[in-house]
C-alpha cells in the first residue's frame, strides 16, 4: 500500500503570468499573420501550462497521480502548479459528522434493542483513503454500522435481567463510548482514517417487547422504594419504643409492643391515609 508523501509545489503565480504573456504573443501573431507560430504558443500554453495549475483550499488536498504511478499529495493551502499530466483527485481534511442510522440488534442476553451512534472522523492518511479502499466514506459507514452492531451484542442494555453486568449501554454511557471509538479506530485504520469522537445518539427497547420491560423497570421501582420505606419505618418503630422506655411513659409487655409495632408499621409503610379507630377498653376487652 502507497505511504502518503506530502509535496510542495512551486508556486503557480509565475506559471500564470507566463500562460498569459503566451497568450498575448500567441495573439499578437495572430493579428501579424504568422498563424503557425501563434498556434504553437496557444498550444504550449493551453496544454503544458493551464492544466498545471491547482488551487489548494484551506484544509483539503490533491492527491497526484501521473500514469497510475503515485506522486504524493499537496496539503498546503494556495496556488500551484504541477506536472500538468496528473490525475488530481480532491481529498478533504475537514472533520465529518456521521449520524448513523437506528439499528435494531440484540444486546447480549437476546433483547431486541434499537442503537444508533454518532461519529466524528477526519482522514489523517490521503493516500491509504484513496488507494486502500474503493469508497472511503461508503466504508466508514459499513464499517461503522459493524462496529455499532458487535458492541451492542457485547453488553446488555441494562442489569435488570443480569445484575452481575459490570458495563451496561445503559448505565456505562462513557465506557461504552470509549470502546466504540477504540474499535471504530481499530477497523478504520486500514483506509487512513481517524475517529475523534464516537458517541450512542440513541438507545432504546425494540417497540416488541418496550412495555413488557417498563413495566420490569417500574416493578423493580417500586420494590425499590417500598424497601426504603420499610427500613425507615423500623427505624422510627425502634426509636419510639426507646423513647417510651427511657422516659417511664408507659410500661408495655411484649404483646402490647408486637400490637404496637404493628400499628406504627401500618400507619408509615401504608401508601394511602390511614382512618384511626378509637379503642375505648383495652387491649384484652
């Protein structure tokens, strides 16, 4: 494979200004009646000088090519002139922004899920995006496409159905991102291209089964919730019969306390307003 070799042409200012004496003479020949002459230099100045001459833009290049033999390739910014029998194929330096498409894979415990990413790239070797691939931006986006795909089979969405997942697409937005842009550098490489950023732009259950884990998701919030209100109802069972032993308020036996505790644990764990009922006799009658 062709190494990139950066080239700096003369200047295509003088060659310009040559073209246009040429073109003069060539014309003034004309008027004098020496045809032939004036032919000649018309001829040298439209065939050996004008179609040298490139103009470079800010962040883009020319890759030259003379007879299928690689010359190298003009990155900096101006205007030139080269070997007028190049082949000068513009290629960009400026960073593209890829929004892929929403892919409907299966993450790693078979759940149909919908993944797209976003990915910024620019090309760092001209040489290998022109000569190593066919098409470097159809093979940014299958390649790209391919990546997204093997990441998503690699994690589950989230640890609802496998709690020992150490990374989810989830939940490891950031090191799922990294490893995306490590892989996407990986399978790039070869077309001279670099990934500089590489971000999930959507994620999301496949619409199939989108209602079925919602409501997992809300299941395993409520359960959630009812264990902290739990824990904080013991709590305050726990410090009110404390405080009702240390300052001698009332003296209750172990079924007056289980009565109690039950009561409390009613009123603070119930989710709607609870109705008191008054007991006029005792806790026997």
């Amino acid at each position: 494979m062709n190494a990139e070799k950066t080239i700096n042409p003369p200047s295509g200012f003088a060659v310009f200004f040559i073209f246009l004496a040429l073109l003069a003479v060539a014309a003034f020949c004309f008027w004098a009646g020496e045809e032939p002459i004036g032919a000649i230099l018309a001829i040298v100045g439209f065939v050996f000088l004008l179609p040298g001459l490139v103009v470079v833009n800010p962040n883009e290049s020319k890759v030259l090519t003379l007879f299928g033999k690689y010359l190298g390739t003009v990155k900096k910014d101006g205007f030139f002139w080269v070997n007028p029998f190049t082949v000068k194929r513009k290629v960009s330096l400026r960073a593209f922004n890829l929004n892929g498409q929403q892919l409907k894979v299966n993450d790693s415990i078979g759940n149909p899920i919908e993944i797209a990413a976003v990915i910024v790239w620019q090309i760092k070797d001209t040489a290998a995006a022109v000569f190593a691939v066919e098409n470097y931006i159809q093979y940014v986006n299958i390649q790209s496409e391919a990546a997204v795909r093997h990441l998503a089979n690699s994690f589950p969405y989230d640890n609802l159905e496998d709690e020992n997942a150490a990374i989810t697409l989830r939940g490891g937005a950031e090191q799922v991102s990294t490893m995306l842009e490590k892989e996407l550098n990986e399978r790039l490489d070869r077309a001279g291209i670099e990934v500089l950023e590489a971000r999930i732009s959507h994620l999301a259950y496949a619409p199939e089964i989108a209602h079925s884990m919602l409501q997992v998701q809300q299941a395993s919030a409520i359960i959630a919730a009812r264990k902290l209100i739990v824990e904080g109802a013991v709590g305050m069972v726990e410090m009110a019969l404390n405080k009702l032993s240390e300052k001698n308020i009332v003296e209750l036996d172990e079924e007056r306390k289980a009565a109690m505790v039950s009561n409390l644990l009613v009123v603070l764990c119930g989710d709607k307003a609870v109705n008191p009922v008054v007991n006029t006799g005792t806790l026997y009658h």
